[in-house]
C-alpha cells in the first residue's frame, strides 16, 4: 500500500519537474528571443514606450516624518514606504491614492505594489502606471498577487524580508 503512495509521489513530482521546464523555456521563448533580429512578437502583442506605460516620481516627504504607534492611537494612518527593509512604515497623511510599484533607491532593492492611500519618502520611487498597464497586470498576475484596494505585495533584495 505504502508504495503505491510512493509511486503517486514520485509521478506527481516528475510532473512537476516537467511543467517547470516547459515554463522556464516558454519565459525565454517570450522574453529572451525578443530581441533577436527577425522574431516576431507573437500575436496581439506590441511594443510600447515605457513613457507610455508608467509615470516615474519621486517620493517628497523625509523618512523621518514617520509616526510611532503611540502617536498613532488616535488618528487615522497610512501607509508610508521608505527605503527601509522593514518598510511600510505609518504616517497620518497621504499624497498619493492609487495602484503603484514603489522602488526603494537606497541601500535594500524593496519593490512594492500597493493600491489606495498611501505616502512614500524620498527614498522611493512611484511607478504610476497607466489605466491599460494597471488592467493588464490585474488580469495576468491576480493569481499570483492577491492586489485589492489597501494590499500590498513587497520583496525585498538584499535584505532578507518577503510579505505578502
């Protein structure tokens, strides 16, 4: 009995293996061979100016201004991405309510993708993408990234942190 729960396993796991191979290759089918001469994209895609997809800001407030938990208590509060690998710090104030990618440009490489109020130091960079991008993502990686109004997916490089 035993081993045929083994064997169902072992099956299982070879699919795996299978299905991540043939994912890797598609990526660089997609991805990699655009750039040769003479490869067509494939049907219904195009290319695209990044000007046209994102609008790049930079971030005014100083990391600084961020509030403790106590100060807190009785007000309404905000995310407040900084450069910190511990960031989303909090903030009593927004300047910005919307979906973007946030790029830390300090010394941890922090990416996040937060939708709704926020504020973010002068440490980051806000990627506000444009209403067709916004969609497309949506649609493509709404499995992968559980994105609704006030989530947020972070990662963050060089430091040792994954939320979601």
């Amino acid at each position: 009995m035993l081993s045929a729960y083994d064997e169902l396993f072992e099956n299982n796991k070879r699919q795996i293996e299978i299905l991540e191979r043939v994912r890797t290759l598609i990526y660089k089918k997609w991805f990699g061979e655009f750039y040769r001469d003479n490869v067509p994209l494939p049907e219904g895609w195009r290319f695209e100016k990044l000007e046209n997809l994102v609008t790049i800001k930079r971030g005014e407030v100083a990391a600084g201004e961020e509030i403790s938990l106590v100060e807190a208590k009785n007000k309404i509060t905000y995310p407040f991405f900084t450069s910190s690998k511990d960031s989303p710090k909090i903030i009593d104030r927004y300047s910005y309510d919307q979906t973007a990618i946030l790029l830390t440009t300090a010394r941890y490489f922090v990416v996040n993708i937060y939708r709704g109020k926020f504020e973010a130091s002068d440490g980051c960079l806000i990627l506000s993408l444009s209403l067709s991008l916004s969609q497309f993502l949506r649609e493509r990686f709404s499995y992968i990234f559980d994105i609704r109004n006030n989530q947020k997916f972070s990662s963050s490089f060089g430091g040792e942190s994954y939320r979601n």
